[in-house]
C-alpha cells in the first residue's frame, strides 16, 4: 500500500516561498488505478516527484509498504509527459527499454526477452532499432510505456503522459495502459488534467484543490471491466461519474475565482 | 539572367550534389586565377603557382618533408588530444557542480582572454624547444572553447532526462557515459570544431619560434636561407593540412551525431 500522510511541500523562495502541496494524505491500495485530477496550477507533478522520491517533502510521510521513500523507491517506474526528452535519444529503442534492466541483476539473455516482450506488449516489436527521432509521438510515448513494464514495477508513476498526443492516439494509449493493468495488476498513480481520462481509466479519482493542494475528495468509479472506448463511454454511469468530477472542479475554479476577486 | 536560370542555380546550390559542384567550381576558378595572374611573374616574392606547386611535389614526399610534416601532425594531434581531456573532464566538472562553476568561473574568464602565443616565452622557458612546449601551447589556447562549450551544455542538461536516469537507478560511470557525456556531446563537437583551427594556428606558431622540425620550422627557415619557393609550398601544404582537417572533423561529427534528429539540429 502506498500512503501519504500529512504532506507538505514548499519551494524556497520570497514571501516565505510557495507552497505547492499542503495537508495531503491518502492511501492506493496494490493493484489500484488511482488518477489524481484537478485544476491546472494545482500541484499535481509537485505531488508525483515527492512520491516518486526526486523531491523532498517540506512535511509529512510517503510510504511504500510501511517503508518510508526517501529517493527514488527500486519498485517505482515513472512515465514522464515529455517522453522526447525521457527517452536517450542516442539510444535505439531496444537499448532504451535495457537501459534500467542492466542493473536489476539479470543476465543479457533475459534481459533482451524482456525486452522483445515489452516492445511486442505495446505494438512496437518491429521498432527495436530505431532511433526515437525515427517514430511519432505516440510511438515514443509507447517506448517510454515498454521501459517501465521491462522494469516490472511495483507502482508506476505517470505524469499526464498522454497530454501532448493527438485523441486517436491517446485512446489508443490508454487502452494499452489498461490492457497491462489487467496482465501485470501493477498499481498506477496517474495524473492528468482530463477528466474523462479519469473516470475512464481509474478504479478511483482523487480530485485536488489548486495550491497549496490537498485532496477535496475522492470518487469510486465502479464501471465494469473491461472498459472500452464506445461502450464504457455510452454508459449512463459514465456520464454521471464524469459530471460529478467535472462538476466539483468547475465548482473550485469558480470560488477560487471569486475569492481573487 | 532570365528567371528561370535563377531559380535553376538556387535549384542547384540547395542540392547536397550541386553544393559540391559549385564548390569545387569556385576552387577550380579560384586556382586557375592564381596560376593565371602569376603565371609569368618575375617578382621573387610571389613566384608563379607552377613553381610552387613543382617545388611543393618535389619536397615534401622526401624524407626529410614526411619527417617535418609527422612531426607537425603528431603535436598537433597531442595538443588537441590533451585539450579534449582536459576540457571536457574540467567542462563536465564545472558544469554539473554549480559551487565549481561559481568559485572558478571569473578566474576563467581571466586566464581565457589571455592569448596562448602571449605565453611562447614562458612555455619556452618551462619546457625548452622541445615538443612538450608545442603541445603545451596547443593545448593550453584549445582548451578553451571546448571546456565552455562543454560546461554549457552540461549546465543545460535536461532535467527530464537526469530524472530519468535518478528514477530508473542509471549512477555512477553508467550515468557518466550512458547519460551525460552523449546528452553533452554535441556542445563538445561545436567546441572541438572551434578548436581545430586554433590548434593549427598554434602549431605553425610554436613552431616558428622554437623548434627543428615541423611545418612551421619549415617555412621560417625557407624564409631565412632566402628559398622562397619552398616556403610557399609550406604555406600551400598548411593550407590543404587545414582543408582536410576540417572537412574530417565535419565527417566525424555528422558521424557522431547520427543519432540526432535532423529536424532539431537545423533549428
């Protein structure tokens, strides 16, 4: 189980710096698909580095399993939004997905199976040579997606990963991400700031204030599984889910707005 | 010129093909010029390209021409090779440690805007004649653009890229030559290339000054004994050392550099 409690995080700076995150604390069970939503300026990647342990919390606790992180945890993966630049662009896309495996104590033979078997998981088993400036967007973001299964992670950590793809490929890239859930039964933290996105893919939605953030609440969805992109979509619960997220956030903005004024 | 013959030529100067074409054209016309102009001159001093070019086949494949020409090109590859070590190493160290960069980089800034051939007497004094003076000086003026081009880039690294490599645990060496060094290398390559041409420069220099062997000791020592001829074809074979160094260079970078995308490296 991954718990935060009480987190705080505040950068230095004048006036007594900003503070990104303040009071948060929840809890992802194993196998969970947890999204993590809310209006933008909210400090939804402040949040994901500290639990990706390359930010210090100002305050509070992160823990994996009753272990507290305190850097960056062995059985963490993370999907970074900007996947040109999370990807070594010297590296083929094979050597890529390698890359974390080398140290994780396996021989190269097994080592190059995880590979091919990553790369044919996302559709890219063709790729393996390739440079990444060789492929699209959306394939780089699979190459990103393939390292993080070849790392066989515990938790995998995704920062709004399919933000800067076109829709097609964002479909198709969440239901990847749902199709390796359902074989891996990773836990997922997720951020994104799509509200359909959310309720699609999570078990559950945590909604967050803007800054200093901390969790205003957390929706169930119960949608049945699998999802899919029609049928889920067209589900009355659907539409309702969606509005109840879609609704608390505009509701936020508003008074956040009326408070500015 | 009609129009359609411009934009022919445009045509042909923006193709990799036509480039060369018009290049070696413009070589051709330039040479032709020269021999032309000079073709039956009497001056001493600007004797006629044939001449030179006699001289130049005449002298330098002799043994005593093979030895000058090694030994230049094994001082300038040491002094150039020392200054790629040092540079980067010291670029590396500057540009990732901000506490180095703050406490080293006004004393930089100092020692870099002195020139190199200001420092020929003391190196001469230091090392003697000899060829660790040459290299000295090679490497002590190339050092330079390459240890701040490198510190730049290594300043600049991307943070995505370092929390990468934080994330999935790449430390240590594999950090260093799997991360870094290839995510800075082509700041190196633009300092390596603005270090070529230096690096020539003060080989003819140092040689000229202190030294029994090289091009440089060449052409001074042409000059002293009054053969004129043999010092132009010095000058000549400089000129085409310095051609074939930087069309090289430019082919290992492109080598080198394979792996970036075209796009991003002409924007």
């Amino acid at each position: 189980m991954l718990l935060i409690t009480d987190l705080e995080k505040t950068y230095p700076g004048p006036n007594g710096g900003f503070t990104a995150v303040r009071g948060m604390s929840f809890a992802v069970q194993d196998g969970e698909m947890f999204t993590i939503v809310g209006p933008s300026g909210a400090g939804k990647t402040t949040l994901l580095r500290c639990i990706a342990g390359l930010s210090a919390p100002t305050a509070g606790t992160i823990s994996i399993d009753g272990v507290p992180i305190d850097g960056p945890p062995r059985e963490f993966a993370v999907v970074f939004q900007d996947y040109a630049r999370s990807l070594m662009p010297w590296m083929s896309v094979a050597r890529n997905v390698e890359l974390p495996l080398v140290k994780h104590g396996s021989d190269a033979r097994s080592r190059r199976r995880a590979v091919e078997q990553a790369l044919a998981e996302v559709g890219l088993a063709d790729a393996a040579h390739k440079k990444p400036f060789q492929l699209s967007g959306g394939m780089q973001q699979r190459v990103a997606i393939a390292r993080a299964i070849a790392y066989r992670p515990k938790v995998l950590i995704m920062d709004e990963p399919f933000a800067s793809v076109d829709a097609q490929t964002r479909a198709d890239l969440e239901d990847l991400l749902l199709k390796v859930r359902e074989e891996t039964g990773t836990t997922i933290v997720f951020v994104t700031h799509d509200v359909d996105e959310s309720v699609y893919l999570s078990d559950r939605v945590a909604i967050v204030t803007r800054s200093p953030s901390r969790i205003d609440r957390i929706v169930s969805i119960p949608l049945p599984h699998p999802r899919d992109q029609i049928v889920t979509k067209s589900l009355p619960e659907f539409a309702e889910l969606r509005a109840q997220v879609f609704g608390r956030i505009r509701e936020m903005v508003h008074d956040a707005a009326l408070a500015d004024a | 010129m009609s129009v359609t013959r411009t934009t022919e030529l445009r045509r042909l100067a923006d193709g990799g093909r036509g480039r060369v074409a018009l290049g070696v054209l413009g070589a051709l016309v330039a040479v032709l010029a020269w021999s032309a102009v000079s073709g039956s001159s009497e001056n001493i001093y600007f004797p006629s390209l044939l001449e030179i070019l006699e001289r130049t086949a005449a002298y330098w494949p002799t043994p005593e021409g093979v030895d000058n020409l090694t030994a230049s090109l094994r001082t300038l590859g040491a002094g150039l090779g020392l200054a790629v070590l040092v540079g980067v190493a010291a670029g590396l160290l500057i540009g990732q440690v901000p506490v180095v960069a703050q406490t080293v980089s006004p004393a930089l800034e100092f020692v870099r805007a002195i020139p190199a051939t200001a420092l020929v007497p003391f190196a001469m004094m230091l090392f003697g004649v000899g060829d660790e003076m040459k290299v000295f000086l090679i490497a002590l003026g190339c050092v330079w653009p390459i240890l701040l081009n490198t510190a730049d880039g290594a300043r600049g690294l991307d943070a995505t890229l370092l929390d990468t490599a934080r994330v999935f645990h790449v430390t240590g060496l594999r950090r260093a030559l799997g991360v870094v060094v290839p995510a800075v290398l082509p700041r190196v390559l633009v300092g390596v290339r603005i270090a070529v041409p230096l690096s020539l420069i003060l080989m003819v220099t140092s040689e000229m000054v202190g030294a029994q062997r090289g091009l440089g000791y060449v052409i001074t020592q042409a000059q002293a004994t009054f053969q004129l001829l043999t010092m132009w074809s010095g000058i000549v074979v400089l000129g085409v050392l310095g051609f074939l160094l930087t069309t090289a260079y430019s082919a290992l970078e492109r080598l080198l550099l394979r792996w970036c995308d075209p796009k991003r490296v002409s924007s």
